[in-house]
C-alpha cells in the first residue's frame, strides 16, 4: 500500500417545532470538490415524538444520497478519462 487516505463525513442535523428533521452529510477528501447528502425526516403525528429517530432516519437518508452523489462522481471521472459512456451498478 502506498499511502492510506482519510477521508471524513460530518453530519450536521437540524430539527423544527413541527416536527421535522433535516440532516445533510459532508464528506471531505482533502480535494477541492467536496460533496454533500441531504436527508430528511417527519414525524407522523400519530407517533410518539422520539428525536433520536428522526434524527437517524434523516442521517440514513442523507448518507444515502451522499453515497449516490459519489457514484455519479465516480462515473462522470471514468467517462473524463475514458470518453465512453459509464453505468455502475449500486
């Protein structure tokens, strides 16, 4: 192995007084394009208000999104270097 690399993921997480939460994760990989997931969360009036769940639906969500923008990143660089159309499969 040449080199390990670090790269982090902060999540920031925001909630209203209706009921909603809002969390976006952050990845940083030290090169300038940095990418960002959005998730969010509602919580359904029939059901206890418990944040932590709100907060880790939101995360889910969020690091989901994040890891889509990746692959599409990942792609749109293959196709940079290659000049052929790329699909990965998740």
């Amino acid at each position: 192995m040449v080199a390990m690399k670090k790269w982090t993921v902060d999540i920031y997480i925001d909630e209203d007084d209706a009921g909603r939460t809002y969390a976006e994760a952050r990845l940083q990989t030290g090169a300038p394009t940095r990418l960002t997931g959005v998730g969010r969360a509602k919580l359904n009036p029939a059901d206890d208000d418990i944040p932590e769940i709100g907060d880790e639906l939101a995360t889910a969500r969020a690091l989901t999104d994040l890891g889509h923008r990746l692959l599409v990143t990942a792609a749109k660089d293959i196709e940079a270097v290659t000049d052929e159309r790329v699909r990965l499969d998740t």
